[in-house]
C-alpha cells in the first residue's frame, strides 16, 4: 500500500472512532421532563439513519412508511444532525405559527453553500436582516398580486404564442399525427415567462433569441441545481470530514452547476449596466434585474454580508428557477393526471365551453369562473406537490412541536406529500378526485393558509412566487384544455413514475396527439 493512503486510512479510522465514542457520550434524551420525538430502529454509528434511506423507493413515501411506524412526529439523524420529520397538518401548522420565528432559519449544508452562492440565494439563506431584505424585494417588485398584475401581458403573450406555435405543429402535414412532448412544451413556456420577468429576454427555442441547444443546456443547468440541492455530502454528516468533499462527485457537480449558470447570469447583469447607461429602457419596461440594479444606484440594497453583485445574481437565478420549476412540473403533472381520468378532462372542457365559449381563447380573467379548473389544479399540487419535502428549517431557539422537545440547531422537515394523503382529511386519498375542492374540501386553497396543503409551504419561509405559479398554471392549463382534444398515442395509462429529488419531477415525458378543436382564425389571435 502507498504509504500517503495508508496514512490516509489509518487517519481515518482514528478519527470516525474517536467520533463515534464521543457521540456516544452526548445525552440520548432532552434532560428532565423533556420529551424527544422517536428514532426508527436501525441507526449506525457515525452516518446515524442515512442507511436506512438508500434505495429505489422515493424519499417522501419512504418517510411517509416511517411515520405510519414510528408517528407524525420521529426523527432522524444524519451523522451529527437530528431531523424531526412531521407528517400531519396539526404538526406543520405548530411549526408555521406558534413556533414559526424559531423555525424560520435553514441549515447552513453544503448544496446551498456551493450552489447558492455562499448561502445569498433567498431560499437558502439564514433567517435575519439579509433574508428580510431580500424577500421585501422579490415581493415588492416582483411577487406580490399587483405586480403579478403588472407582468400580466408578458405571461399571457407567452402562453398564448406556447399555443399558437402548438397549433402550427399539429396542423402541418408532416407532424398531424405526431405526439407532442407537452412536458418540454410546459419547461419551454415557464422558461421564457420566468426569463423575460427577470431578465427582460425570450429564452426558448420556437419565439427566442437564443439557439435550441443552448436553452436546452441552460434548463439542463437549473434541473440539475434543483436535483443536486437536496444531496446529503459527507460534511454535512460528519462535519470534520469536510475536506473530503472535494473527492466527491456530487460536490464537484454543484460547483460546475454554479459556474455553468453564473457565466449567462454575470452576463446578463453586465448587459443591464450597460442598458441603464444608455436608458435604452422606459421604468414600465424595467424586469428584476432593472429593479436591483435601481436600489443599488440609489443606496437602499441592502446586501450585506454579499457584494451587491451576488445579492442580484443570487435573487435573480433563484427566482428564476423557482418559477420553472414548480410551474412546469405543476402543469406536466396535471396533464397527466386529466388523460388517466378523462371524466375529469371531459368536465373541465364542458365548463370552459360554458363559460368562454368556442369562438376566443381563454382569458387570465375566466379563471375566476371556472372552479372546476381550480380544482383540478388544487388536486394535482395535492397528489404531486412540486416540493413532497419542504425545504428544511433549522431552529434558533429551544421549543416544543407536538409535545416533543426540539432544541437549538435541530432541523425540522415538512413532509408534504404525507400530509396531503392524509386519510382523516381526504376520503380516498391517492385517488384523483378534483371535485373534494368543491364539496368537503372546498375551504382549502394553495395559499397554504389551511395546512391541509402545502404545496407552496407556509409561514415566513413559504414561497412568494406563489401567486404567479397559480395563474400561470391555471391559465396554460385552461388554454391546452380548450384548445384542443387530447389523443394517448399509446392507448395505455400514462406513466406515472416519480423521480427521486428534491423536486417531485416526472419520470417521462407526456407525450400526446394534439387535435384543435377551435377555429383556426381564434388561435392566431
């Protein structure tokens, strides 16, 4: 054996036993009276549970098994750090009231670190006056209704060119017959309606100004973050180990995903100063970028501890894949979903002919007259939540969950895709039943207000671009309905198959023949 790796080797096996006895030693319970949350069986020393969730199975059902063994509340132990794992809404409403200043931090792991920027991404960033600063922009400028309202015209026009272009494909002579990919259809449309938001640019191949190949790259780059966001390296398990990161793969992977997505966002920026310089742009023209870059110039970014160019970057990128993300695996998991039920299609269809009619395309504005739609969409977020765990909160303050004592540094973890099939809830739970929202369940929205369903979190940490992901899935959903009949190439079931991430992404794609179903003259408008 060489000698630097048996050096290595022994150095090793020193160290993690050295660890193992001194973790043996820290107390078991929360000291006198203090109840702690239960361990599955089957933990070892050092890695604690992370044996424990390997495998095929997707983690939320794996984690959704453990609770209906061990209880809503269980925790898990990942090398050093205790997880408590809640899979009921009475445990995650505690969590996003009584306790939600305690529980409003993130762990400091490493995915965020090498992804995030040093931790500036929003989402990832710990609870404090960098946090608030941020947030306050990203709602005041971006996020809030009014200014949802604001970008109206620019979410509508990308919709309705994402149809028209949908249209010219399955009219031509060569593609009638041919299955359109209506989950890159959904990827491209949220791309460019995320892109021209904060950037002000058109993005995907059919309307854009850039080549195909490098907007496939460019999505490839944020599914990529998203997947590797919730990878557990071996620091983040046993923290002295933490030069070994950079053996790993998956810490060198988020590295290049970083630097991969920072080269178009350092561009970007650079060509927003250059714009300004020249005010080539009116203030109702001005996108995320312009707003930063405004606050920068007049002195009230606060980006502390960051320069103001990460703040931007990180905000900017984060918005940006958030937005993708959540609505197009929103919208790709409710198609889906309405070609295995077409009871549920046919009744979503009739209530857009009663409602708008045959001779126009729906409007943002029918949303509101089609509660059948909104349901559909509310049971998609139920039984394929685009977040099945939600984002991990670190607490910052001793308190107690569900009877059980959680003290400083503790991770918390939401799972859910459990509280959403909850049985006492919903009758009937892993069916997919639109009409609960109108009947027993009709009091539960996406605001996650209800705790019920969560697909968008809730409390301080819940996602502010939630008001946006609603419309433009609602709206995209309703165009695709209206506008055309749906024809399973297959005459088989849809696969339903989920991927294992962070991000509850669809195995394969939904592949379907498109007839329209509208005058001609009504998709070219």
């Amino acid at each position: 054996m060489d000698s630097s790796l048996y050096f290595t080797v022994i150095f090793l096996i020193v160290s993690l036993t050295l660890y193992y006895i001194l973790g043996r030693r820290r107390p078991k319970s929360g000291g006198k009276n203090k109840k702690l949350a239960p361990e599955p069986n089957g933990g070892l020393p050092i890695i604690g549970h992370l044996n424990l969730l390997g495998g095929d199975e997707v983690l939320h059902r794996k984690l959704g098994r453990m609770a209906d063994k061990y209880g809503p509340a269980f925790t898990l132990r990942l090398g050093h750090r205790p997880i408590v794992v809640l899979s009921r809404w009475e445990e995650a409403k505690e969590c996003f009231t009584t306790n939600d200043r305690y529980l409003a931090s993130r762990p400091l792991l490493t995915a965020p670190k090498l992804l995030g920027y040093n931790y500036a991404m929003l989402g990832f960033a710990p609870y404090g006056d960098y946090w608030r600063e941020v947030r306050k922009i990203a709602t005041s400028h971006l996020l809030k209704p009014h200014r949802v309202d604001f970008f109206k015209d620019v979410w509508e026009s990308e919709i309705r060119e994402g149809v028209r272009v949908l249209y010219k494909q399955c009219t031509s002579d060569h593609a009638r017959k041919v299955p359109a990919n209506l989950s890159e259809w959904s990827a491209d449309i949220m791309t460019n309606v995320m892109v021209r938001v904060v950037a002000g640019k058109r993005y995907f191949a059919f309307s854009g100004e850039f080549p195909e190949t490098q907007v496939r790259q460019f999505q490839k780059a944020f599914r990529r973050l998203i997947e590797l966001a919730g990878a557990v390296v071996l620091s983040d398990a046993v923290p002295f180990l933490g030069w070994m990161d950079n053996f790993q793969g998956q810490a060198r992977g988020m590295k290049q995903v970083n630097k991969e997505l920072d080269v178009v966002i350092e561009q970007w920026l650079d060509e927003h100063r250059q714009d300004r310089k020249r005010r080539v742009k009116s203030e109702d023209e001005e996108d995320l970028f312009d707003k930063m870059l405004s606050l920068q110039e007049k002195g009230q970014l606060m980006s502390d501890p960051y320069t103001p160019d990460t703040c931007i970057k990180a905000t900017c990128l984060e918005i940006m894949i958030d937005g993708f993300e959540t609505t197009a695996t929103m919208l790709t998991w409710a198609i889906a979903c309405l070609m295995n039920h077409p009871e549920a299609l046919k009744k979503a269809r009739e209530e857009l002919d009663t409602v708008v009619g045959r001779d126009r395309l729906v409007d943002d504005s029918d949303i509101p007259k089609l509660p059948y739609l909104q349901a559909v969409v509310k049971e998609t977020a139920r039984r394929y939540p685009s977040g099945p765990l939600l984002s991990p909160r670190e607490a910052t303050e001793d308190c107690t969950v569900a009877g059980y004592y959680i003290s400083k540094g503790t991770q918390i973890m939401v799972n859910a895709w459990k509280v959403q099939h909850d049985p006492r809830v919903y009758k009937e739970p892993f069916e997919f039943r639109p009409e609960r929202f109108l009947t027993d369940n009709a009091h539960v929205d996406l605001r996650g207000q209800n705790y019920e369903l969560l697909p968008f979190s809730s409390g301080r940490r819940s996602c502010p671009g939630m008001w946006l992901g609603t419309r433009l899935v609602q709206l995209s959903l309703a165009r695709l309905i209206h506008g055309f009949e749906f024809v399973n190439p297959t005459n088989k079931p849809i696969d339903m198959t989920e991927v294992p991430s962070l991000s509850l992404a669809k195995a394969t794609p939904v592949e379907i023949i498109l007839i329209p179903r509208l005058d001609a003259a009504v998709y070219a408008v």
